[in-house]
C-alpha cells in the first residue's frame, strides 16, 4: 500500500528536525568522533584540511553543537565569561566582587549577552592551550577579567593570542582585541593622599601598598614616590597585600614614629586604623576603594570613591563595542575623594 502525500510529508518532516548528533557528523566526514570535537572545540594541531572537511559535514547536517542551540534558542548575540580572581585575604564578604558581578550581569542583559561566571580557581592551573579549548567549549567568544596580576602568565598569553575578545579591569595590557576599562588609580591615589597630608601636619608618611605582582599597586606606588618628591615628604612603604591583618600589623609596628598613614585600599586603611585605636594613639589614615565597610569603622577616613558597579558595567559593554567589530583602547572612568558616614550607608 502506497503511503499518501500527507504521510511522506510527515516522515520528511521528521526526518528534517531529527536531531543530528556529533556522531552522525563523524560519520558524513568521515573522521573519528573526536577528531569533530577537536575542531568545534578549536583544538589546535588539526590540519586545516580535515576542518574544512568537517564543517562542510556540520553545515549540510545542519548540525548545531548543545552550547550554541543554548544560545540560539536566548536570542541573545553573543556569549561571554566574567572570569574572577576572588580576594582571599579577608573574611568578610567581598562587596567589590559582588558589585563587579552585579554591574556585569545587568549590562549584558541590557546588551542581550548570555554570561557566565568563572572563578580564576578553577583554570588557574591549565596551560595556554587548555585555557583556550575550554573557553572555546563553553562556545565563549568574549571575556571580561577582574583581579589580574602582572605574575598571571597564562591569561598575559591568552590576552596576546588574540583568540577571544577581551577586556581588562584595572590592567595595562591593550591590542586590536583587548580594552582595559578602570579609573586611573594613579591620580586618584595622589588626590587622596595629597588632601590627607594638606589637612593634617607632619611629613613622615607610612604609606601600606597592595600586592607587589598587582599593576594597580605599582601604579600607585609611583604616585606616592612622585608625591613624595612634590611636597618633600619621608616615605616609608610596606606592601600590605589588600590584607585587613596584615595592614594592621604593619600599623603596629611602623606607625607610632609616622605623622599619617596613607592605604592602598580600605580594608587595609580599617586594619591599620584599628591597630592605632588599640595602641591608643592617633595617626590621620586614608584609605582606597570607597568600600560600605568603612561606614562602620567609627573614624571618618579620607579615601576614593569608585562605583565597581560601573565598572563592570562599562567593562561588558566596552567588550560589547569589541565583538561587534571595534578595536581595542583604554577607557577611563572618574572617581571621587569621599569621608563615609555611617548615616551615608544604612538604609
């Protein structure tokens, strides 16, 4: 018995919306399965050859890999990664990381960009090549990266493979597809500084810096040795390395023969400033970030004002402008001098 008209149709239907595996793409290329996993992942050492081979094979399948129907089936036009370094050297919640997360995730929604978060942790020990094949599987085409170091080899080879877009929170590092998006950390340390030293008296400065392997440090660092030279000031520095603890320690022991403690970041300003409470004495502090913590501290403290928020923002959306064809470039956000109260944080 003949099958009527209607009935062919539904079995081409069918037969048209199969879902097509990446086996069957093997099997019309005529490789191994993973030969095809090699080339969608972008693995490199395949011959150029044997890509053509299977892609040909992908397009007239029809074949779409899970991560992109995923995409697809969002509307969304792109796909990127928030790649986060988180700081362990403190036990509160890290507000920075949060607000970086928050400003990103609602610029890429804005943006129609489907994102996801990775933290540094779980690819710190992949080689160059590992880094790129699992980005590539995640079908990632751009990356934002926050809390990167100067010591981070891999994602320094990463940014000069030029294999994804990227930009750069607070980095130093620009190409044809790498932004670097921050505030200028060397200015805004010498605003604060020079404001705290105007205000107050004495010329010996303990000044308690990040992490030596930081850019951001370095910059700042340079700004208070430029400062130093401007208003003849003795500058004493110690690396603190963003340590709430370690700032406090510093503090008690350096302090006491400083007339004004000047902190590369606010946790490290709330543990040297603690540290005087406790010998009893009063140094001006100033501090670096504008962080809520400081509301709470007691002492109204001189520090920098920026919103992570924002900068986040900007980040994804400077990465945005880089996908859709743009080259790379430093993008400067303001910032502000601010004493925080703690009438200024509640709510």
């Amino acid at each position: 018995m003949k099958k009527s008209i209607s009935q062919i149709e539904v079995i081409i239907q069918v037969r048209r919306h199969k879902m097509v595996s990446i086996r069957d793409v093997a099997r019309e290329a005529g490789v191994a399965i993973s030969t095809v996993s090699k080339v969608l992942n972008n693995y490199p050492n395949v011959s150029e050859a044997t890509k053509k081979k299977v892609m040909e094979a992908v397009e007239r399948l029809n074949f779409v890999p899970n991560q992109v129907a995923a995409a697809l089936s969002s509307k969304r036009s792109g796909r990127i990664a928030l790649l986060l370094k988180l700081n362990m050297k403190t036990q509160a919640i890290d507000e920075i990381d949060m607000q970086y997360i928050s400003g990103a995730l609602g610029m890429a929604q804005e943006k129609q960009l489907d994102c996801i978060t990775v933290f540094y942790s779980m690819i710190e020990h992949m080689s160059h090549e590992e880094m790129i094949r699992y980005f590539a599987s995640q079908n990632i085409s751009g990356i934002v990266i926050f809390g990167m170091n100067n010591d981070d080899k891999v994602l320094h080879q990463l940014i000069a493979s030029e294999n994804f877009k990227i930009v750069v929170i607070d980095g130093n590092i620009v190409n044809d597809s790498t932004s670097v998006v921050g505030i200028d950390h060397y200015q805004a340390q010498i605003d604060v500084a020079k404001k705290t030293i105007t205000e107050n008296t004495g010329n010996k400065i303990l000044y308690i810096a990040g992490m030596r392997n930081s850019y951001v440090t370095e910059e700042k660092i340079r700004a208070m040795e430029d400062l130093s030279k401007e208003m003849k000031l003795k500058l004493f520095i110690r690396n603190g390395d963003f340590s709430e603890l370690k700032a406090r320690n510093i503090a008690l022991r350096y302090a006491k023969n400083k007339d004004i403690v000047v902190c590369g970041s606010d946790l490290m300003a709330i543990g040297a400033m603690k540290a005087l409470m406790d010998m009893d004495i009063f140094r001006p502090v100033c501090g670096f970030d504008g962080i809520i913590l400081m509301g709470y501290v007691g002492k109204q403290m001189n520090t920098v004002k920026q919103s992570f928020a924002d900068v986040a923002a900007e980040g994804v959306r400077e990465l945005n402008r880089i996908l859709n064809g743009s080259t790379g470039r430093r993008v400067r956000l303001p910032h502000t001098l601010v004493r925080l109260k703690y009438e200024d944080i509640i709510c």
